[in-house]
C-alpha cells in the first residue's frame, strides 16, 4: 500500500492529479496539502508517507526553500517536484538540492506513473533527454542551501522582508511580533548563514533566484 502526500495549493490540479494517478494505483492512499506549513504539518501526523509529490511555488515554498526545508527534516520520504518551471537551470538546481526527480507539469499520466514507480524504486528520474541537459550548480549557490534549509520557516519570512527592504520595526510589524523578536531572529540567521550584514544576506539568497 503506497501513502502518496500532494503537496500543491491548487484545489483543482490536486483533484485532477488525485484522479488520474487513481486510475494508475489501485492500492494508493492520498493525502493534500496547500502550504510549506501544512506539508510539514501532514509529514509528522502521517511518518509511513511513500512520496510527496512537491510543487515549488505553494505559499512558503518560495521555489527552493520549500524543498531544502523539507529534505532536512525529512530526509528519508522520496521528494519529486511537479512543476510547470522546467527551464534547465530550474531542473538543476531542484535536484542539487536533493529532490528523487522532476515531473514537468504537461507530463502525461502514464509517464507520470513511472517517473513515481522508478523513485520509489530508490531510481532518480528526468524527463528523456533532461539528464543530459543538466547543469552544474556552482558551489556558492550549493554553499547557501545548505545554511539556508536550517533556518525555520519563521526566520526565513524574516530574510525574505529583509530582502525587500524592510526595517525591523516593518518587519515586526508584517509578523506581527515584537521588534526585540526579529532581531533575535536576524542574530541567528546572521549566524546560520555566516554573514555579518543585512545586505551579505540580500546577496545570499540571490543566489538561488528566491522571489
């Protein structure tokens, strides 16, 4: 019995997915989530979970924080990202930060369903000719992942603000906290992410093209 999570905030693509990869399964279960938040929130209630089939832009995700967050505090569930972001430099950088594959989101259910049976294979799997395609990451951008997937979800809203400009009377604001809070936040992200300044942070993040 496989436990599939659908981690997408698209009531519609989550149902027209659920459908489809019900006629491939016929001893699959289905969960649903619409968030990071919720995603991780599914992942500890339900531990026998066989794969989460993970969309990159659900609210707190931000294209790759989502799933370096999730590969570090799960990092034994199989993670593939379906996505309708399929440039090469996407597919790149998704899997050196860990993800089993990449299913670009015009991929037709059949070669859905092998894409899922070769990860839960313990395969890696890409579309044909996209192994081939993939490029380096540089180690810079390698480097910031690695900092970036142990700040909680909350520390990174707080990078996220900093990168737009905010001051920390705005940002506490935004999260509705105290000011004496985002500065704890913003030690500790100085510390997690070795840097010294709110603009080596800025810096940082650019690295991995974050919206």
């Amino acid at each position: 019995m496989y436990k599939f999570l659908i981690a997408d905030d698209h009531p519609l693509f989550r149902e027209a997915l659920r459908g489809a990869l019900s006629s491939c399964f016929t001893d699959v279960t289905f969960l649903e989530s619409e968030s990071l938040d919720t995603t991780i929130d599914v992942l500890r209630k339900n531990r026998k979970i066989s794969i989460i089939i993970l969309d990159l832009n659900m609210p707190g995700c931000d294209n790759f924080y989502g799933l370096l967050r999730i590969k570090e505090v799960f990092p034994n569930i199989p993670v593939v990202v379906l996505s309708a972001s399929d440039s090469v430099q996407t597919v790149s950088q998704v899997m050196a930060f860990g993800a089993d594959g990449f299913i670009p989101k015009t991929t037709a259910t059949p070669m859905i369903k092998d894409a899922l049976l070769a990860i839960l294979r313990g395969e890696k799997w890409l579309p044909d000719g996209m192994a081939n395609a993939i490029l380096e990451v540089d180690d810079a951008s390698k480097d910031i992942s690695v900092k970036l997937k142990e700040l909680t979800p909350k520390q990174f809203q707080v990078v996220k603000l900093v990168k737009d400009g905010l001051m920390n009377k705005q940002i506490a604001s935004k999260l509705y906290v105290t000011e004496a809070t985002v500065k704890a936040h913003i030690g500790v992200i100085f510390k997690k992410l070795e840097v010294k300044t709110r603009t080596q942070i800025v810096l940082a993040v650019e690295k991995l093209k974050f919206d």
